[in-house]
C-alpha cells in the first residue's frame, strides 16, 4: 500500500493557511494515516453521502450541490474498487484524499460536503461502520467453527478419551464432549460480539469537532440512514472515545484464549507421546533436516497469534487511558491495532473450522490411555459411598488400593475380587461394573455430565440453538 500512496511536493492539505512553512517531509510520513486508512474508504463515502443527503434535506446544502456530491462520491468509490485511485501523503489520510479528489471533480459542491462536520467525527463513524461490519463477519466465522466443531463432536459422542487435571489422567470423558466445552466458549464468544455490536452502532456525526455544530443538522436522518441503532448522545465522548474498539480487541482476545487453549492440546494429541488425533497433512509442514517430522504449524500459528491479539488489545488501552477529552491525534494509532486484529482473529476463524473438518480420530490410543492412569478410582469410591462409606474415608480405601495396584502394574479393574475385599469388605462382584470405562463415563448422567446420552443431547440442543 505504501507504494501507492504518493507524494504532491507541494503545498496542498486543506488546513494550510495558516502556517507559514510547509511540514517536513519526515513529519508528513509520521502523521498521515493514509498508509492504513485507505481501508474506511468505502465506509467514509458512504458516511459522506448519508451526511451531504441530510445538509440537502435541511437545506444547509442545495439540493443540486447534494447531487454532484452524490455522483461524484459514487465514481470515486468506483475508481477505489478498480485500483485506479492514486492515495496521496500529503493529503494525510482518507478522508481529506477523498475530498480533496471529490472537490477536483465537481468544483464548489464538494468544497461543501465538509459543512457541520470535522473529521474527528467522520473517522469515528467511519470506524464504527468498518467495525460493525467487520463484526458481523466475526459472528458468521465463529458459526462456521461452531458447527465445524460440533459435526466432530457428534462423530465422537461417545469416543472415549482420559480427562485430565493437571495434565495428569483424572477421568474418563467423552472426546464429543471435551469438544462441546469448546463450542459452549465459543457460543459465548460470539454473544460478546453480538453485544458488543450495540455499543457499535451508534452514531458520532454531529458531534462536529467535539462540541456539536451551529448548523440545524438532523442526526437521527443520519444515524437512520447507516442503519445506526441511534446516535451518540454526547459530542464530547462521540469524538473521542474508542472503547467499542477496545471492547471488540478484547472479545477477540478471549477468542484467541480459547483458540489456543485448542490449540495447544491439539499439538499435544498429534504429538507421537499422545497419538491421540491427526491432523490432516494440508494443516501441517515437514521440517528440512528431520524427514520423520510433521508439525502442526497451524495450531501453533495460532497459539503464536494470540500474543499479538493481546498486543493490540494493551496498545488500545494503554492509547486510551492518558487523553484528555475530546479527540486527539494519539486516536489515529487506533486503526492499525484494530486492524491487525480483526485480520488475525477472522483468518483464524476460517482455517480452524476447516481443520476441525480435517482431524481424524485414533480410538484405540484414547482408550488405551484411559485405561491407564487409574480414571475409574473415583468411580470406585463412590461405589463405596453407596455402600454406606462416608465419602472421606471412601477416598483413603481406594487411594490405598491405587497404591497397591500401581506396585503390582495393573489397573484397578484387573484386581481380583479377593484382594479389592483386603481394602473394603463391602465390595462384591458388582464393583468390576462401575470400574470399566463405559461405566464411569454412563454414570455421569446428569446435564453438563459426560454420559454419551448426555453429550448427544447436548449436541442436540447446539443443533438446535444454531439453526
Ligand atoms: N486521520 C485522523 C484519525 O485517524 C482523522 C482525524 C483527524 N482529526 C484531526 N483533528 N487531525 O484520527
């Protein structure tokens, strides 16, 4: 892009008169925005022909010059879409390259459009529109995953896999069901935006520079005209707040957790230590030296990407946190963070929901790794709590017969009765039934509960809630 934006070498930016030496180059390089704005261009046309339609209607404006505006605007967004627009530095940012073409083609009108308006109100709406946009997008993406994840969780409702704690086997789960927690994150990830989008949605032009406009403007005609759900109330806080774009980086950001809370155990299950998953050969690189080697560079693309989401997310506050009111030029470092996040957070989303579509699944080793580190053990002191043992010393009963296992190398289930009777008399026969994996995971039949019934019907009511 930075190619693009050429320079005038001339005196030439709409506010010059009253300076008496042009601004140093280097200067001009630091404070344009155009290198990255040039994305609301779309958006501050759109913005520009709702605000010239109202100064028409209130005749602040002819209702001829409105038109010319309108045209005008209309082929420039043209030439944008086409790449035939030359971006210029010297005419700073978006907006003023926009007008100052605008008022090239039509002469005085588009020296009109900027009437009851300042750009600290413009680019605030222009960022709100791109943001509202661009959130609409994040909310189909994690609808996408959702339903990627939940077509796994079905294949898998009752996949048994080890649970664990502190990484260490704890119980019997299902895989169905371990991802399901996933898609509970997501469906509240996506309620954050959707909450967020309202505080999005609301609109600052009007509020002028920061104190509002002496011309009989109509806001509501605006805000109406955008599809705003009402306008910002308050002039000052209209031009200089950015908080719906903290609020957006930071539902981003517990996205990106989330994502890479996944995507960490996805890197351990692929590893040949768990065996558990494999992920599909277009998600993975080999290495140049280790010819054996597949590794999983998404999953860790992605755990690597949540630190720069967070990023954008302290360099938003930190911005924010020492202006004074109203708007300051510090705003301007609010698009790159926004940006980046935004093309991170929706790139994520697309691949991962494929990925999820490419993993397959190795039953035998999730089992087997069930089978292993003693998951039933708590299955076995509540068996003996429904023997009439308080739970307390159920736990001691069975930690010492763990410790006996673990010194004969077997499992609890292999056991013989005899001996499970050296640790509490009480248990029969019986016991072996709640010591299997299937009984553990069948009897925890409850809502939120692991049973396969359960997770199916967890599924069921996702299917239902997404469609
Ligand atoms: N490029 C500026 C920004 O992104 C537009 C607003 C400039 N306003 C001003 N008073 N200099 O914030």
């Amino acid at each position: 892009m930075t190619e693009k934006v050429n320079s005038l070498n001339k005196k030439d930016t709409s506010w010059s008169g009253r300076f008496n030496e042009p601004v140093a180059e280097l200067v001009k390089i630091y404070t344009a925005s155009i290198g990255f704005d040039y994305r609301l261009a779309a958006y501050d046309i759109q913005g520009s022909i709702a605000h010239a339609h109202m100064l028409s209607e209130q005749s602040i404006i002819s209702k001829q010059d409105f038109v010319a505006i309108e045209n005008g605007l209309q082929e420039i967004a043209q030439e944008i879409e086409a790449g035939n627009f030359e971006w210029l530095l010297d005419l700073e940012d978006v907006h003023l390259n926009i007008e100052k073409r605008l008022t090239d083609k039509i002469g005085d009108a588009g020296k009109r459009l900027h009437t009851g308006r300042s750009r600290n109100d413009q680019v605030a709406t222009d960022v709100r529109l791109w943001l509202r946009a661009t959130t609409d997008q994040v909310i189909a993406g994690l609808q996408k995953l959702q339903s990627s994840l939940l077509d796994l969780a079905e294949q898998h409702y009752d996949t048994v896999m080890p649970g664990f704690t502190h990484l260490q086997v704890a119980q019997p789960v299902t895989f169905g069901h371990h991802l399901m927690a996933y898609y509970e994150m997501l469906k509240r990830d996506a309620a954050r935006f959707v909450d967020c989008r309202k505080r999005i949605n609301r609109l600052p032009l009007g509020a002028a520079a920061l104190a509002g406009t002496s011309y009989p403007i109509d806001r509501e005609m605006v805000a109406k005209t955008l599809g705003f759900d009402g306008v910002c109330e308050n002039s000052l806080d209209a031009v200089s707040d950015r908080d719906f774009a903290i609020e957006f980086t930071f539902a981003s950001s517990l996205v990106m957790t989330h994502l890479s809370r996944l995507s960490e155990e996805l890197i351990l299950w692929s590893s040949p230590r768990f065996a558990f998953i494999d992920i599909a050969d277009r998600f993975c690189t080999g290495s140049s030296i280790m010819p054996q080697k597949k590794n999983p560079d998404v999953p860790e693309l992605v755990r690597g990407k949540t630190g720069r989401v967070y990023g954008h997310l302290t360099a938003l506050l930190t911005l924010m946190k020492g202006q004074p009111l109203a708007y300051n030029k510090d705003n301007q470092e609010d698009k790159e963070p926004l940006f980046d996040t935004a093309d991170t957070l929706l790139v994520t989303l697309e691949i991962y929901a494929d990925m999820m579509r490419g993993i397959t699944v190795n039953k035998e080793n999730m089992r087997q790794a069930a089978s292993e580190g003693f998951a039933t053990a708590t299955d076995l002191a509540d068996y003996l709590v429904k023997k009439g043992m308080p739970f307390r010393d159920a736990h001691e009963v069975v930690a010492l017969a763990v410790r006996h296992a673990v010194d004969q190398k077997v499992d609890l289930s292999e056991l013989p009765l005899a001996t499970l009777q050296k640790f509490a008399a009480d248990i029969t026969d019986d016991v072996y039934a709640v010591l299997t994996l299937e009984g553990s995971l069948q009897s925890r039949n409850h809502i939120g509960g692991t049973a396969p019934v359960q997770v199916k019907a967890a599924i069921a009511r996702a299917k239902k809630e997404m469609s």
